[in-house]
C-alpha cells in the first residue's frame, strides 16, 4: 500500500486560534468555562474540552450570570452580542478573522441599501451569524434552483455574498447562475471562501486522480470536511469521511491500493497519525507526502482575551497563533514510519 498525504490538511489558523483561546481561558480561570455553540466542528476536540471542564451551550440562558462565555470560530449575530451583555457575561470572542470579514462585508452593504445574497448552508452556525447582522438586508441561497424564487428589490443594488467553508465548484455554479439572471450584481471586495477550505480542496482535487481510494479525517458536522469527501466522490474515487481510525472499515483494503488521506480543517493531526499508524502495520504502507501549497498564516489572538489576561496580571503581548501546514520532512510515526515529502504543484 502506498499512502499520499496531502499537504495542507487539518487544523488552519482560525481554528488554532479559537481552540488556544479556550485553552488559555481554562488556564486563567479554571472550569467550568462556558462555549457558547461547538468551539469548531469536530467530535474529538469539543469531547477532549469537555472532559476538562467545558460546558458547551446552544442558548446563553444557560450560561450563569457573570460568567465568561466563548463564542465560537463560526461567529454569532449581533443580537446574542447584546444578550450576552444583559447577561453580564464575559464575553471571549473566538471568531475566525475570515469569518468576522464577511460580517463586516454584509454591514457595510446593507448600510449602503444593497440587498445581500448569502451563498450558504442554512441553519449552518456561520451562516446564522452572518445573517444576524441585517436580517433584513440578507437572503440565504443554497442552490441555482432557487434563483427563480428570489424577491429582488432592485437588480442595481445586489452584491452575493459567500460562506467561508463552501465547495469552490458549488459556489462557482451559483455565481455563474446568478450572473446570467442578474449580470450587474456585484462580488464581494476579495474571496469569502477562506485560504484553508480552497487549499485544502484543490489538494484533494489535485492528488485524488492518482489514487485509488480517499480517506478524509474530520466530523460530519464539519462543512469543509463534506466538501473534501465530495470533491474525491465526484472525481469518481471511492471516498469515506471518518472521525477516526475506529469508524474506518479496514476490510476494504487489499494492501495493494493507493491511499490518499487528507483532513477537514478543524480536524486534529492525532487522528490522522493513528490511521497512518493502523495501515503501516497492516499493509507495510509506504509514506510520502504531496506539498501542493505551504501555509505560514498567523492570527493575533482576540482584544477580548487580551483584556481577560491584564485583568489575570498576565502580558499578552507578542502573543500569536501559526498554523502548521502539514508534516515535516523524515518524520517519525511512533517511531514506526518514514515519511518522505515531494512537491506537487498546483
């Protein structure tokens, strides 16, 4: 068996920076702590946090008056912001910067008297957030087949707006469409889709012709997670999408196949290594991984949370997230597997 690893996979920046503002709130405070909504959409991170005393909640009600209370990297309406203060709850903001950038996109567009459409998955935590910010301005759009339905203002004043986990495939046939109904409608001021999902996406769309089976690690909940088993299933490869090694079928490998393995953004690099580690010693597989684009992205952590630390007596200066893309080159699995790393250009 051969595995490819693609490069970039797993956690991105916002993520990193969202599960480190837990982490260094729990190291503050202590639990319980509060998370308003799934810190990030995977299974094993929000199970590891609650096993250390994080309470995560869909409805502030929940949260006790005068407590600190995260919101999550998907970002929340301006209305639970207010809510959240006539809770007097302290607020730690963990919204991904990218996610924050199409909030303030959707702001400023509706201050302007444009009608917004919203390229999303409805009733996605993002996609509410986003929402939130001029109901009345914004109309969520799925697909090309509810064009037809739309209730457009004015075709002058009409700027489409995007998710940031979305399918680059299906968010380009949506805007193809709505460019033939409304040809002036206006795009956003730079892509919606975050660096991550697309990198991650056209890794998979890259690598995934050369393989004969594809395993993506994240949840089922995690958008950019689906569109990744998507891409693989319609390049016409059999593609699974586990949380772990234990929901990974193994008896469906022969050891002769080439595998290709890559993960959702919010997925941990522990859970990937365990599979690694499952089919090495199984199928003697061979290790390598294909470097499609190398990731050097940082975000300062949040004002929020650096207000929490001086109030602690802690300096929170100098204080950023990086993001790792991927593996580096000769290293060692539980001491067990070699991996070797070639470019792939994009």
């Amino acid at each position: 068996m051969k595995i490819i690893l693609a490069n970039p996979r797993g956690f991105c920046a916002g993520v990193n920076m969202a599960i480190e503002v837990v982490n260094k709130v729990l190291e503050l405070r202590g639990s319980p702590i509060w998370v308003y909504h799934e810190i990030v959409h995977n299974r094993h991170v929000v199970d590891r946090f609650r096993d250390r005393g994080v309470i995560f909640v869909n409805a502030l009600e929940e949260v006790p008056q005068g407590s600190v209370v995260i919101f999550s990297a998907h970002g929340v309406s301006p209305q639970l912001r207010e809510e959240a203060k006539k809770r007097n709850l302290m607020a730690i903001d963990a919204t991904c910067p990218l996610v924050t950038k199409v909030h303030m996109e959707a702001i400023r567009y509706a201050r302007k008297g444009y009608q917004v459409l919203l390229i999303g998955h409805r009733g996605h935590d993002e996609v509410v957030g986003t929402l939130g910010e001029a109901p009345e301005a914004i109309t969520v759009i799925e697909s090309p087949e509810e064009i037809p339905g739309l209730q457009i203002r004015d075709e002058k004043k009409l700027v489409y707006l995007m998710q940031t986990t979305l399918s680059l495939q299906d968010a380009e046939r949506i805007i193809k469409a709505l460019r033939e109904v409304f040809p002036d409608i206006k795009s956003p001021p730079g892509d919606d889709i975050c660096y991550a999902t697309t990198n991650r996406q056209k890794a998979v769309q890259l690598i995934a012709p050369e393989c004969d089976f594809v395993i993506i690690v994240g949840s089922a909940n995690s958008s950019n997670s689906v569109r990744l088993q998507e891409i693989a299933l319609s390049l016409g490869k059999p593609a699974v999408l586990v949380d772990d090694l234990s929901a990974l079928d193994l008896a469906q490998f022969t050891g002769s196949e080439t595998v290709l393995i890559s993960a959702g953004a919010s997925a941990p690099e522990d859970l990937v290594e365990g599979i690694i580690l499952e089919l090495h010693d199984r199928f003697n597989a061979e290790l390598v991984q294909h470097d499609v684009f190398r990731e050097e992205i940082a975000f300062d952590i949040p004002v929020s949370l650096k207000n929490l630390m001086r109030q602690q007596g802690v300096d929170p200066s100098g204080k950023r997230i990086l993001t790792r893309s991927g593996s580096d080159e000769n290293v060692l699995y539980g001491g067990r597997v070699k991996l070797t790393v070639s470019a792939k250009g994009s």
